[in-house]
C-alpha cells in the first residue's frame, strides 16, 4: 500500500477493536458469544479474554496487506491496479471491527441485533464490491483468482478475473438481497452454491482459454 490515508485508516480500523473491548470490558458478562449458527442463534460461548485474541487477527492481516506486495514477485504490476488495492486494504480490518462490535452488543444487550441477517449482509457487500475491483487487478501471487494459467498469460489472467468478479458479484448480491428476505439457511445455500459452482467454472474457463490459445 501507499496512499498514506489509505495505510492511517486500515490501521486506525486494525485497533479501534481495542479501544472498544476496553471500553465495555468491565460491563462484559462471564461468558460471551463467540459463534452464531446458521439461524443466527448464538450456539458458543467463551470467556472475555477472547475478545482480546479476535482483537489481534487484524494485526498480522493489515501487516500482510501493507508489505506482502514488496515480497510479491510480480511487485511491478501492483503499480497498475494501486488505487484499487489501497481501497481494499481498510476494508479487511473494518470486516472483523464490525464483527467486534457486533459480539458486544450481543454480550451486553443480548437479541438487539439479528446477527445472522447483519453477518448475511455484510458479507454479501464485501462480495459485490471485491466482485466489481477483481477486473482491476494485474498479475500477481497475493491477490485475485490465481489459476496456474492465469498466473503465465496476461490475457488468461485478464479474462480469468474478469469472470471471477462477476461470480462474486452476483454471490454477493443474491447474498445481501436475501439476507434481508429469506432465513439464513437460505441466503446462505443460495450464497455457497454460486460462489463454489463459479469458482469451479472460472477455474476450468481459466484452463480452456490457456489451452486455446495454446493450440492457436
């Protein structure tokens, strides 16, 4: 990463959890939860230490977002969708902030939030919008459907991305549509059967546009 606001907000985004577990710990309960089903009933507990350890995921994935790209062989091409990996970058710690949040409003005012419909939500946006900057992205070994054909052909990896934004455009939209019309067992079917039927079909277009253009 390298816009300088970009890098500010995902690490302000990386330790806002903090401040918040701080804040509520001496109203937390002696148990909170830590896992939903697919009903959105919370179906795990855990002691409030753990908020500490969902807390620091983010670290290690905002390091991993800042400086991975300096690692990356294809480093050049980072040059060419940069903007676009800048906006991504916030986006990953603000997720597991949001889902922060969520747990202590569920530890401390149980039923506020129906946390399978927000969880359905959110993930359908985050889909939408990684579906819409997949088309953006270059060649690269971090980001992006990353077939073996993809990876030798510029043109295989163009058009490989291409389809996979919008396999997880239209995941994420039915996922966000029906997160607030049907029950979560639903959306998430719906959700799951797109995205895993897509990435199977990207992953064999992928292997067809390298053979074609092989055999051209």
């Amino acid at each position: 990463m390298k816009n300088k606001k970009a890098i500010t907000l995902m690490w302000v985004f990386s330790l806002l959890p903090f401040v918040l577990v701080a804040v509520a710990w001496p109203y937390l309960p002696e148990k909170v939860p830590t896992h939903w089903g697919m009903s959105g009933r919370v179906d795990g507990y855990g002691s409030p230490a753990t908020l500490w350890l969902l807390c620091a995921i983010n670290l290690p994935l905002s390091l991993g977002m800042q400086f991975l790209p300096r690692l990356d062989p294809k480093k050049e091409n980072y040059e060419k969708f940069q903007p676009y990996y800048d906006f991504f970058g916030p986006l990953v710690p603000l997720i597991l902030l949001v889902c922060i949040a969520i747990t202590l409003s569920e530890s401390l005012w149980p039923g506020r939030i129906n946390v399978g419909r927000a969880i359905g939500l959110m993930i359908g946006i985050l889909f939408v919008i990684l579906g819409n900057l997949m088309g953006k992205i270059k060649s690269n070994w971090f980001m992006g459907v990353r077939t073996p054909w993809a990876l030798s052909d510029p043109d295989v990896w163009n058009k490989t991305q291409r389809l996979g934004g919008w396999i997880f455009f239209l995941s994420g939209f039915s996922a966000a549509i029906l997160s607030l019309l049907a029950p979560a067992e639903v959306f998430f079917a719906v959700f799951f059967t797109i995205l895993v039927g897509g990435i199977i079909l990207t992953y064999y277009m992928s292997w067809k546009w390298f053979r074609d253009k092989q055999q051209s």
